[in-house]
C-alpha cells in the first residue's frame, strides 16, 4: 500500500534550525509502523538525527 507522508524538518547536519515541509511516498506493509519507518528513511536521506524529523500527517 502507498502512503502520502507530510513531514516538518526542524534542524540540518549541522544542527542549526530549519524549517522545511515536504511530502514524499511510502510503501507500507500492515506489519510496518509507517511513522517510524518514514522517520528513520527520511533522516538517513537529510543525514539528520530522527528527532528533527516531525511527521505531520499520513494520508492513506
């Protein structure tokens, strides 16, 4: 199943603020915690700690 994930990034590499929204897509199974999975990727792809990734919505 495709998921639409909208998300807030709150600090760069460098851990200054920032204040960027963005959406990107999933692939979600039924056994996945999409919010951790979209998390997780996404700050590897910023190459940022996961807590400056903010989920703000999940649209099915």
């Amino acid at each position: 199943m495709n998921v639409k994930v909208h998300y807030r990034i709150t600090q760069d590499r460098a851990g200054l603020p920032q204040d960027f929204a963005g959406a990107r897509r999933f692939v979600a199974t039924e056994d996945q915690a999409i919010e951790d999975l979209a998390k997780s990727q996404l700050a590897a792809d910023y190459q940022i700690p996961t807590s400056a990734v903010v989920i703000c919505s999940i649209e099915h």
